[in-house]
C-alpha cells in the first residue's frame, strides 16, 4: 500500500504542476483571442521597416535604368507582380497563423474545462498523502480502513490515468501549436520585409514616371479642379462620365485615342488576316512601350486580372438588400494593398465622387469604361494611359467605399469594381482570368 501511495504522490506531484500550468495558459482573456489575433498582425507589420541600406540600394537600382517608357513600365509591373505574389503568401500565412491561434485558444478553454476534476481528484489524493492508512499486517483492526482505502484507489486511479492520458495529448498540441505559431510569424516577418522593398521600388518608380511624363502641372491642376466640380454636380456615374467627356479635355483627348486606336486596331486586323498570320491573345500584352491597348477590351475576355488579391464578398446582380441589384463585385483587400489596373485603358477621373470615396474611371475603348472605387490614393492622372497590370492606387487600412453589398461586419478594406458598355453596367465575369475565377471562388 505505502509503495502504491508513493506512486501516486508522483501523480499528485504532475498534477499539481500541470494545474498551475492550465491557470497560466487560461489567464488571457478568451473571448478578444480573434482581436488580439488580428492586433498581433498589424504590431507585426509595423516593426518591419527598410533600412537605409536597402533604400540607398534601391534607389541607384531605379537610377541605373534607361529613362524611357517601355522600361519604366516593364519594372513597374515585374515590381507589381512580385508585389501581389508577396501579398498572396502573405494573406495565406496570415489566416494560418490566426487559425493556429484559434486553435491554441481551443486548447486552452479544454484545459480549463478539466481544472475543477483535476482539483477534485488531487484533493482527493493529497488527503490521502497527508493521513494515508495503516499497513493491513502492521495493524489489522484497521483492516476496514484499508479495505476502503484500496477501493478508492482502484476507482479513483484508473479515471486519473485516463484523463492523463487526455490532457498530456492536449500538452502536447498547445507544444506544437506554439511552436508552428513561432515558425509561422518568422516566415510572415520574412515575407513582410520583403513587401516593404518592392513597395519602396514601387515608389520610386511611378516618381520616374511621373517625371518622364512631363506633364504641364499647372493645366493639370486647371483640368482636376474642374473636374471635382463637375463631380459635385453630377447625380450619377453616367452623368459624370458624360460631363467629363464633353468638357474635360483630357477626358475628351482619352475618348478621341480610345476611338483612333480602336480604327486602327481593325485596320491591323485586316491587314493580319489578309497576310495569313496568326494571333496570340496571350502574347498581346508583352509589349511594355505600348501607347494604345494591345487588343480589343471584347477579345480580353478571360485574360484580365483582378485590381487586388483577396476574396470576392459580392458579385454582379446580387439582391442588395434595398430592392436593387449591384452592378459591380466588391473584393476584399490587406490593408495597404497595391491596385493593378484590370485593362489597358485610358485615366477619364480620378478623384472623390459621392460615396464611392475616390474613385478611378478609365476608358478601355469600344464605349466600355471601369470604375474601381475604394482606394485610399489613386496614383494615376486624367488623360494618362495605363497598362494592364499597372499599379493604379493604394487601399487603405479600412472600408471607405460604400458601394455594394458587402457583410456590415468586414474590417478589411473593400474594393468596388463595376464594368459598364455604353452606360449601362455589365457582368465583368467573363473578363477575368481562370486563375482568378477559381480564387474569388473559393476565395483563398
């Protein structure tokens, strides 16, 4: 009997320190664990910054190259796609380590589940270490006390071991999770670093140019002033579209290059099948130094990418809850997130506009125009031509549009898309690429 108790001091003993070890784990408040999930998040973000170094690096980098418009935009878009594949691994290590913090929290509530049976038992133990029962041949008129003493460690034991058994496989998924949650915020520091320098590069960029622009600055602060004007008065985007086209001039100049190039893209078209040769959809777009969209917006159908990486939260001609339809799909974005261009197409607007917040209109040719609203800054100008790919703009760190029908509760800033032929808005579906397709869908 004295041995079996003596093993069983043992289990008091491991108890006792994994009681001790359940009342630390469960301290944190339990039900802020998705808060402070997504609070570690941007702490995390926040401690990444460039060095000088890699800046001072950066900058002769941008210096080094040739001064001209193919090349700018050929880095521009390499930097763009670097940056959204950054952002994509990015978002995916994000859900993960949120997941394995939700997981640990799991654990910890199961833990806690289990102190008052495990206080009970070892109370129950420990009463027995203090005042264990005489050896049966040393003293046997206390037979029946250890008689007693032996039932209630028969029953009371194996139920120990058992939750033992429970608890320690649960210590060790909270040993795993914790070190999968560290391995996992190395990798997301890792690539958030990286994030910072194509941002910088980015940046750095669209300076160069705007300098190779050489656009008159003060005409062009003439043309946007006139233009918020007109955005104050319009009531609607066809309304505003229209305005700006007949009294805007570098509206009206996109507008007369979107119908030029469309004249001459049949003529080349013409002159294409005449010869014979063949067309490759997929190669329209390897030219950086084009001033004209590479293709028809018609024959783009299923080659445009996204504007921004991240989960379609409403698509086109969803009951909006207030008796209409939306006209557009509105995607979810990180934070800070870099907006490609969908299109090659003309700058019409680029400004505040009702509650759209700041709001892109471009024209892609053919009487087709797109509207992104939702951005924190635009970075390009009216009149300006832009490429598929091309960063356009920056979202923000919250919800700024409202435009569509989205979930009250999203906190991560939303992207409003909406593509329109001749004034009426259409399912911008088609357009997008396959692999875009099958992201919004499962929305990973």
């Amino acid at each position: 009997m004295l041995l079996k108790l003596k093993k069983h001091c043992k289990i008091i003993a491991a108890f006792t320190g994994l009681l001790l070890f359940i009342q630390v784990s469960v301290a944190q408040d339990l039900s802020s664990q998705r808060d402070k999930n997504l609070e570690e998040l941007k702490l995390l973000q926040s401690e990444i910054s460039l060095s000088e170094q890699r800046k001072q690096e950066l900058a002769a980098e941008i210096g080094a190259l040739e001064k001209d418009r193919a090349t700018i935009n050929r880095t521009l878009i390499e930097a763009s796609t670097n940056s959204r594949s950054i952002e994509k691994r990015i978002t995916k290590a994000e859900t993960r380590l949120s997941q394995l913090r939700d997981e640990q929290a799991d654990v910890r509530v199961f833990l806690n589940s289990k102190k008052a049976l495990l206080m009970e038992v070892l109370g129950a133990l420990q009463r027995m270490g203090r005042n264990p029962p005489p050896a049966l041949l040393v003293t046997p008129e206390d037979a029946l006390s250890s008689v007693r003493s032996a039932i209630l460690l028969g029953s009371v034991v194996p139920e120990v071991r058992s939750e033992t058994e429970i608890l320690l496989g649960q210590l060790q998924d909270l040993v795993r999770i914790s070190n999968d949650i560290e391995t996992q915020r190395k990798d997301l520091s890792v690539e958030l670093a990286s994030l910072a320098g194509e941002e910088e590069k980015l940046n750095l960029l669209l300076i160069e140019k705007r300098k190779l622009a050489g656009e008159a600055q003060g005409k062009l602060a003439q043309e946007s002033a006139k233009a918020a004007e007109l955005a104050a008065q319009a009531t609607s985007l066809n309304g505003l579209i229209a305005s700006l086209e007949t009294e805007i001039d570098s509206a009206q100049k996109a507008a007369e290059a979107a119908r030029l190039a469309e004249i001459e893209r049949k003529q080349q078209e013409e002159a294409r099948i005449a010869a014979g040769r063949k067309f490759e959809k997929t190669d329209a777009f390897s030219d950086p130094g084009r001033i004209a969209p590479a293709i028809s917006f018609v024959a783009a159908k299923g080659l445009l990418p996204l504007p921004v990486t991240g989960a379609q939260l409403a698509s086109f001609g969803q009951n909006d809850g207030a008796g209409d339809k939306t006209r557009g799909i509105s995607l979810e974005a990180r934070e800070n997130a870099r907006v490609i261009s969908p299109a090659d197409a003309w700058v019409v607007y680029a400004g505040p506009f009702r509650s759209y917040g700041q709001l892109l209109i471009m024209n892609a040719g053919q009487g087709y125009h797109i509207v992104i609203a939702g951005m924190e800054k635009i970075n390009v100008q009216p009149g300006q031509f832009v490429l598929v790919a091309e960063p356009i703009g920056v979202m923000g760190a919250q919800r700024i549009a409202s435009t569509g029908l989205v979930d009250i509760n999203t906190t991560k800033p939303i992207l409003y898309v909406e593509f329109r032929k001749d004034g009426n808005s259409i399912d911008p579906t088609p357009w997008w690429s396959v692999n875009n397709k099958e992201r919004t869908t499962d929305g990973s």
